[in-house]
C-alpha cells in the first residue's frame, strides 16, 4: 500500500476492523507509537478485546506532542482487559506493527502489517508512507518473537525474515553496503539507494563513502537531515543526494541493494541515526514478492528523477532545485496515482 495514494481507511484500519470482528481471529497484536484522538484501529481494538480475543498493544508514551493522547487510549485498553505495555526500558518503540493471529481449520495462520508510517492519516499536510500486508507465515512467526520480546515474555535475538534495532539492524545494513563492494569488486555492477528522513550515523556514513570509492553507485533520497556530503572527489564522486520536498510529506523508509541480479528490497521504519539504529525498536521488512520488487524500484526511480519537487545536494552542502532539461516538461513525482 502507498498511503495517501491508497486510502488508509480501506486498506490499514479495514485490516483492523475485520481481524476484530472475525470470530475465527484468537489474538491481535500491535505496536502503538501515534494515533488520533478519534482512532478507529483504537475502537476496533477496544471491540475485540470486549469480545474476548486476546489483544496486545505496546503503547509508546514518549511520542512527541501525543502523550496525553496515547496515555488515554492505554487506559481505556487495560479497561476493557487488554494487555497494555508501555516500552521497553531504556528502549523507545518506533515501529508500526499489527498481527493478527487466526485460527483456520486445524491450523493457526498469521497475518501482519508492517508500516512506514504511524496511524494519523489526517493531517495538515498529507504523510506518504508504505505499508506492506502479509500472510507469510514465516514473517507472522519473526512478529510473534518480537511481541513476546516487547511483552517481556523472551530475549529473542534472531529473525528470519525481519531485520529489528537495536539487536542486528545496523550489522546486516553494513553487511548489505559490503555486498555490494565485493559484487564490483568481482566485475559486476553495484548500487544501492536508500530513502531515509534523516541520515547522521557516522559508521554508515562512512560504510557508503566506501562503497562509493569502491565503484557502487549510490543514490539516496534524504527529505531531512543529511550529514553525507556527496560529489566529493575521490570521496563521494558516485553519490547522490536528493531531497523531494512537494505536496506530501515523503515518510517512508526504503533500502534497495542491487546483489547481482537478485535485487534486494526493504521497508520499514528506521532512519540511519545513532539513535534509529540503536536506541529504538525498529524494523525493516524484505519485499520478497517480485511484483512488489518492481514496484517499488519503478517508485524509487520516479523519485530520483523529479524535476518539479526535488532539491540535489551539492558538494558545499548547499541544496539547489532541480529543474527539467531545456524542452522537457517537469518529472513530478506526486503528479501520478500510484506515485
């Protein structure tokens, strides 16, 4: 899903409402850092729980500006018999997560939500984040082992399928950066390009300064802060930095590494900051579909050749416009339905 593009009623609160409803649905689960003070996916959690499904929410009472707001709805959860935890100590909760775990015939099958974004569709200026809607179970098991971390239940440190902060995030993205190394390094090609909000971790900083001497490409996407000084010579030379500031306000987290011919394709969200990579919950998802692959690098590309909304990052750290080549209409990368 790609929100506002997609409605975030009908895709993400829907999901919601019917594991709710559903009476073959035994749990559901979800991480809960902003919300609205009328919050549907709220309602229909209060719903189940008076139902007598097992409900499971982690509240995050340290999101900015919407304490009061998320201390309420916790209240209101433990009312109704919901099992509300608030953080892991020393720990704040980033990630947007639901599961939703439902009994079909003999079997238990999980189905998973993992977002960009959080759960505030309406505001001022629209957010556009990315959502991914799940049934694979090996996936729906790597969030049932991070619930019962969160719940205190383990001190589960392996996934499958997800990469989670602050236990194996930051590793495995260095671990992608040098994959891509060693791929020129063989003779093939290698690229990388990473949309972030903010980007100020000096290890990974550095990690992609090597990859750009090594040969990768590397294009990153970077509304906010950068602190990468790309186009440097003999430094930088092969990275670029573009920010898209337009109608909506870019949110999401993507990493796309190129691995061969075998692309590699994560969503999530984590931003590459000391603080997202080692004093959050984060999580970043695989894409494993290849038609959501595609997608999402055909969305990458759109972004990275904006005309209309895009600012480049120069050497001097001054951010200039870009503007469309003499006789070509502008690229607007808000301009389309599925942008």
């Amino acid at each position: 899903m790609h929100l506002p593009y997609h409605d975030f009623g009908a895709t993400v609160e829907r999901f919601v409402a019917e594991a709710a409803a559903d009476p073959q649905v035994l749990a559901l689960k979800l991480t809960l850092y902003r919300t609205a003070g009328d919050a549907p996916i709220v309602r229909s959690l209060l719903k189940a729980a008076k139902e007598g499904k097992q409900v499971v929410v982690l509240v995050e009472l340290t999101a900015p500006l919407d304490e009061e707001t998320n201390l309420h709805w916790a209240r209101r959860l433990e009312a109704v018999g919901a099992h509300v935890v608030y953080g892991v100590v020393g720990l704040k909760t980033h990630t947007n997560v639901v599961l939703a775990v439902r009994r079909e015939a003999a079997a238990i099958r999980r189905y998973a939500y993992i977002g960009t974004g959080d759960y505030l569709p309406h505001r001022l200026q629209p957010y556009a984040d990315l959502g991914l809607l799940s049934r694979n179970q090996t996936l729906g098991q790597d969030l049932s082992h991070l619930f019962n971390f969160l719940t205190g239940y383990c001190r589960h440190h392996s996934y499958e399928h997800l990469l989670v902060a602050p236990v194996a995030l930051r590793s495995r993205l260095l671990d992608l950066i040098q994959q891509e190394i060693r791929q020129v390094q063989a003779g093939a090609t290698g690229r990388i390009i990473a949309k972030l909000n903010v980007l100020a971790d000096p290890e990974m900083i550095d990690a992609l300064y090597r990859a750009s001497q090594a040969g990768v490409q590397v294009d990153l996407l970077v509304r906010g802060v950068c602190c990468l000084r790309p186009g440097v010579p003999g430094l930088s030379d092969r990275i670029r930095v573009i920010s898209i500031l337009g109608r909506y306000v870019e949110h999401s987290r993507i990493l796309y590494c190129q691995n061969g011919e075998r692309p590699l394709v994560y969503l999530g969200s984590a931003d590459w900051t000391p603080r997202g990579l080692d004093q959050r919950i984060e999580v970043l998802a695989p894409i494993t579909d290849p038609t959501l692959k595609a997608h999402i690098q055909h969305l990458l590309e759109r972004w990275l050749a904006d005309t209309r909304n895009a600012w480049e990052l120069q050497p001097d750290g001054r951010y200039c416009p870009r503007s469309p080549a003499p006789g070509q209409a502008p690229i607007n990368a808000h301009g389309f339905p599925d942008a």
